[in-house]
C-alpha cells in the first residue's frame, strides 16, 4: 500500500494538471487547415475586371462589377448562409423539439459561414482595402462605413463557426451556446443591414468630391474616371 505525503499546514492539495480534450485539439486542426486552404485560394486568386465606374461606393461597385459573378460571391452566398442561419435560429429558439433536418441545417451554414467570408474578407483586403487606402480612393466617409462593415461581417460569422465545430465554448451548456449562437447571428444582421444601407448612399451626397486626375498631374472636378 502507498501513502501520500501529508500537506503542509495552511495549503490546498494541488489540483489535477486540466489536459486538453483531444476532440478539441481536432476539431481546431481541421478548421485551421480550412481555413488556411481558403486563405491560400484567396490570396492566389487575381484582380478581377472591373466595369465603368459610376461614382457610386465601392461596395455598391464591387456587386456590379463582374456580373453575376460578383453579385453570387461577395452577396448571394453569404447572405444566403445569413438568412439560413436567422431562420432556422427561430426554429431552435421556440421549437423545443426542432427537427433534426433544421438543426442540422442551422449548424453546417454556420460551420461554412465563416470559414467562406474569412476568403472574401482576405480577397477583398487585397485587392480592395489596402489599394484604396494607398492610393487615396475612398469616396468619403460613408465608402469607408459600407466597405468596413461589410468586412466585420467576419467576426460573428467566425464566431459561430468557431461555436458550431466547438473549438468555442466545447464545456459550455446548450442554454449558453444558443444564447451566444443567437447574439452573434443578430450582430451579423446588424453590420450587414449597415453596409448595404451605407452602401446604396451616394458619396457626392455625403459630402465627398468626385475628381479625375488629367495627365499633367491637375484634377478636374465632377468626375471619376
């Protein structure tokens, strides 16, 4: 028989050394890996052609840029994952015995959510946000607001990726992750509604200046290209 040395006076026994769930360190792999994959992609991908610019924001540009593939990529697909997720979001909050089709549905739009959007966040900084930002071209506040908050998009979106393949919140209770799950979907709405509305603003409206740069270095007011 083995004894153990008694405590000294006055201190707690040690406690156990907390050992990290293995399903948790997968699951984390794995999504890293997706993610990294779709960053890759996104980065290898080029510029593609812009049409005539109107004046408009950037983000109103960029849908109506590259018909209709623009338009499917940077808005149909995600507010489609979105909508899917607000939807079947009501269904798991009031329906206490959801079926299992919805639930499913509910958690694989918010598994491909965020790993999609974390490609077109990449694309868009590339080719968008940081030649913008060098160059000078933002249209005024209101571009920068439409463009900006479209991208924040992002972080609930990972967020309930992160939740959904529980990386996030793997010891939490179903009462807690639904709450969080709920929240971050609801934030998604929010900056997303921002960015179209900010969006569909004219920058000339908003106190921005539409100039065009002759080849002599001079700039001639009331036009953009």
């Amino acid at each position: 028989m083995t004894t153990t040395a008694p405590s000294a006076p006055g201190t707690a026994p040690h406690p156990a050394p907390h050992r990290a769930d293995p399903g948790t360190t997968a699951r984390a792999a794995a999504l890293a890996v997706a993610l990294l994959v779709v960053v890759g992609v996104a980065l290898a991908l080029p510029v593609w052609p812009a049409g005539e610019d109107m004046g408009s924001t950037h983000y109103m540009g960029l849908l109506a840029d590259n018909q209709p593939w623009n338009l499917l990529l940077f808005m149909a697909v995600p507010v489609v994952l979105a909508e899917t997720l607000a939807v079947t979001e009501l269904a798991v909050l009031f329906r206490p015995g959801v079926p299992r089709a919805v639930a499913a549905l509910n958690r694989y739009a918010g598994l491909v959510a965020g790993v999609y959007f974390v490609g077109v966040v990449v694309y868009l900084l590339r080719h968008a946000v940081v030649p913008l930002t060098v160059g000078g071209g933002w249209r005024g506040w209101v571009d920068v607001v439409a463009v900006g908050a479209y991208l924040l998009g992002v972080v609930p979106l990972l967020g309930i990726t992160l939740l959904e393949s529980r990386v996030v919140g793997a010891g939490w209770d179903g009462r807690r992750r639904l709450a969080v799950h709920a929240t971050l979907v609801g934030v998604f709405l929010v900056v997303a509604h921002v960015a179209m509305i900010a969006g569909m603003v004219d920058p000339a409206v908003a106190g921005w200046e539409p100039t065009h740069l002759m080849d002599d270095g001079a700039t001639m007011p009331g036009m953009t290209h």
